[in-house]
C-alpha cells in the first residue's frame, strides 16, 4: 500500500511539472491590464479570462476595487499602481500609509489578492511632462515601501517605479548598448532612485517599445523591430557584441546604466512590451503577430539578452484590452494595443507558451459576454441631397465624442469611401452611446440598420452591454490548477 502510494505521488508529481511546463512562457508572463475605455469588459469576464489562458501574472494602472476585488482568490500576481496625480500625496507618510492599508493590506488575508508590486507613478519622468514629477517621484516611492515594511508586508511586497525607456540613453557619438547612461537631467535622481530599489529588494521597470522605433521613422530597419534576425545588425564596438533585434539593444542599454550606477547586479522588469494592431500603416495584427511569437519563443528558451545570457525576464505584455477611450497624443495606435478586442476576442493566434511551430495556439476568448442589439447606425440614404453638405461637421461631431482611430491613414478602415467613413463615425457614436433612442440621427443623415456593413478589414463595432450577471465571477480554482487537482486526486485514489 505504501509503496503503490509513494508511486502514485511520484506520478501525480510528473503530471503536475508537466502541466507546469505548459504554461506561459514559464509562468512568468504577465498582463497589464487597462480599463480606459468608454465600456468595459465586466472584471469578473477578465480575470475568467486570465484564468482560462494560463495568465498568472497581472499589472494594473490605479487600484480600483472593481479589478482588485475580481482577482480576489484567483492567485493571480498582481502589480498594483498609483496613478501620477496621486504622487504628491504620496510625499506624505500618513497619506502613504493609509493608502496601503486602504490598497494592500486591506486584500491581504487567506483568499484575498495576490499582490507582489507596487507600481508607484507610471513613466513620471516623460519629457512631455515637463518635469512635474520629478520632485515627488522618489519620497512617494520611499514612502509606500516604508508603509509596507510597517504593515509588515515588506518581505514579499515591493515598491517599483515604472519608468519609460527614454530614462536612460547611449550618446549620439557613440549609440551602442555598452555605453547606456541614465539621461543626463536625471542622472542624480535616477542615481538615487536605483539605489534605493537596490537596497529594499525591488526590481527596476522598464517600459519599453520596439514599435515606437517605426513610428514616424521610415528609416528604421523593419526587421530590426522583431527577432527573427536582421540584415544589418548593429555592432557594439565597445562590448564586441552584434545586437539583432532593438528589445535586446535597448535593455543591455538598461543594464549598461544601471552598472554605471553601481547596482549592475539589479533585477528588471518589463512593465510593457507590446504591439498595437491600427492606427498606424505599421500596427497591424500580423505584425502584432509576429512581434508576439519572437517574443515568446525568446522567453520560453530563457535565452536572456546579450549583457544578462540564459534567464528570463520577467515580461508583462502591453496590453491585454484595447482600450478606445485612451488619450490619441501620442498617436492613434494608442487604443489599440490588446492582445483581445474591446470585448475579449482574440485578434491572431497567439501560444503564450512561446512554443515552436507553424500552428500558434489560439487565445481562450472572454466568455459570458453580452452585447448590445445587433444594429448599426449608417449614412440614411434617403437624406435629401442638399442635407449632405453637413455631412462633414456631422462626423466631426461623432468622433469627437467616439473612437474614429480606424480610418486614419494606414488603418483598418482607411479605404472606405467618404459615406462609409460618416457611417463609421455615425455607427460608433451610436454604440457609445449605447444605441439611445435619438443617437443615430444626426439631423437626419443617419438611419439605423440590421444589415452588417462590416467588410473584411474593417469591422463596424456591436458593443458590450455591462450587467451584472456578466460580470459575476465563477469562485472556482483556475482552469490550471482545477485540472491538477482532479489529476491529482484520480491518480491517488487509484493508488489505494
């Protein structure tokens, strides 16, 4: 009986590691997931989500109880953030403290949410920012991980600052990763702030953006944004390295700076890496495709980067939703960075896993997702003649108050003609507004319709109608681990 017992484990012990080995890229990959969108997927859909796919490992932007009380009992890790105008109360140790208590501490009992990190600001030293940040960034940082040392959390929750790469450079006379330096107008500080995350424990994050090197830059070598190689790659005469792909480049940049600081040895983390799917004639889903696969076959061989060889680095993905109600300044790709549609459907194969082969594995769709009725809002084609000349003040009026990013040039829905261009614009004024009575009008212009306009690279968008029923969360053991556990018991069962 002993002897069939032990068996049993060693055999449930195999199965388990098996699984194990299945899941994302190690089980170190992460999501962030945004919610700035005009309607969102209901937080309990999500994390059944994450769930679903094996994700178990999520970043969020603030600390909204929605998320936060959604991931409650999932297991997911989560990174946790304060937004940027919230840093200068921050710079108070009781407001600091009583944020934690409010934020952590308050989730943190048996069943409660998985908190790892916390994300003080996000990117507060943007140059577009002109400097607000810079004096309250560190004594917010120090300050939420002196609360959490005192709440007794300090241990295994730690206090991070995701900042933008553009921290941190190589000079114009000699671009190459060996010669990375933090930019000189916050050398000091981010001198100080390294230091710091060094001496608690925490890692530096790091957001980073392959895309953003094509972005306006026709110049730069399309294949140097991926990782399937390049046809010039880029020699750092300094280290006697040859860099192939520009996320390498950038985070041996990274490491480089963070030697010339003294804490050569400091882990880092990647807050965001991603590739947006429209608004731009390069965020495209192949692409996003492509970008993906390379990323993942990197992680799950645990081949590093060329400065920092054979681990992983701990990855989280940029983004999982598109968000359609995000801020277009930095360009229209900005709403359209999910891995997932606004309504939890996947846009491309994707294996999390990182695994090689022609046929990339599917991502498990949102489930229990309700839409609104299945009409759209179209150009009436019975509007008098002499009416069209407001057509163009009309659809002006609708994206200024709807997500029109689809029809910029190089995107999705760029070679519609100017009716379907009102009609787009008409149909998503009439989903964000959640199909009211009046809202597909336009002084007459517009007329409601059952017929699909949809064609095969632009989609006319049904929206998600929130409800509470949808947004239930299934209190159950993630698919994963639920899938264990019944291995777990068959095998043990069988064995007395």
């Amino acid at each position: 009986m002993a002897a069939s017992y032990r068996q049993a484990l060693t055999l449930a012990a195999a199965l388990v590691a098996a699984a194990v080995a299945g899941l994302p890229a190690a089980g170190a990959l992460g999501v962030n997931w945004g919610t700035i969108a005009t309607h969102r997927l209901p937080s309990g859909i999500v994390v059944r989500m994450l769930e679903d796919n094996g994700i178990r490992k999520v970043k969020l932007f603030d600390a909204d109880p929605g998320p936060m009380d959604a991931l409650a009992g999932s297991g997911i890790e989560v990174m946790v953030g304060i937004p940027n105008n919230m840093l200068d109360m921050m710079t108070d140790y009781g407001t600091a403290r009583d944020w934690v208590n409010q934020n952590v501490s308050r989730y943190n009992f048996d069943g409660g949410v998985n908190i790892k990190y916390v994300a003080v600001g996000n990117e507060p030293f943007l140059s577009s920012f002109n400097g607000t940040f810079l004096n309250v960034t560190l004594p917010a940082l120090q300050n939420i991980q002196r609360a959490l040392n005192d709440a007794g959390l300090g241990e295994t929750i730690k206090a991070t600052v995701p900042l933008n790469a553009d921290v941190y450079n190589s000079p114009a006379s000699n671009p190459v990763p060996s010669a990375g330096r933090f930019r000189a107008d916050i050398a000091d500080l981010m001198t100080e702030i390294v230091q710091f995350l060094n001496q608690s424990g925490a890692p530096f994050t790091v957001n980073t953006y392959p895309f953003l090197s094509l972005y306006g830059n026709d110049g730069f070598p399309l294949d140097y944004a991926f990782f399937d190689g390049t046809s010039s790659p880029v020699v750092d005469a300094g280290s006697g390295i040859q860099y192939t792909n520009v996320f390498d480049a950038n985070f041996d940049t990274l490491v480089s700076a963070l030697g010339a600081a003294g804490v050569g040895g400091l882990p880092v983390v990647v807050g965001e890496v991603g590739w947006p799917t429209d608004g731009d004639k390069h965020a495209t889903a192949a692409y996003a495709q492509k970008f993906y696969a390379g990323l993942l076959r990197k992680l799950a061989a645990r081949a590093g980067t060329p400065l920092r060889p054979n681990q992983y680095i701990e990855v989280y993905l940029f983004g999982l939703i598109d968000e359609d109600a995000k801020s277009v300044a930095p360009g229209n790709f900005e709403r359209h960075w999910g891995i997932v549609r606004y309504d939890g459907q996947p846009k491309y194969p994707m294996d999390l896993s990182g695994g090689q082969g022609g046929n990339a594995a599917a991502l498990v769709a949102a489930r229990g997702v309700q839409y609104l009725p299945r009409q759209w809002c179209l150009v009436n084609p019975n509007a008098p003649t002499a009416d069209m000349g407001r057509l163009g003040d009309s659809v002006n009026y609708a994206c200024s108050f709807a997500d029109c990013t689809a029809l910029g040039y190089g995107s999705s829905c760029d070679g519609l003609d100017a009716a379907g261009n009102a009609s787009y614009a008409f149909n998503m004024y009439f989903q964000t507004q959640n199909q009211v009575e009046g809202s597909c009008d336009f002084q007459g212009l517009a007329a409601p319709t059952a017929q699909n306009p949809s064609t095969d690279t632009c989609n006319f968008t049904i929206q998600i109608a929130a409800s509470a029923a949808a947004g239930r969360r299934w209190r159950r053991a993630p698919a994963a681990t639920a899938l264990l556990l019944l291995v777990l018991r068959a095998v043990l069962l069988a064995a007395l």
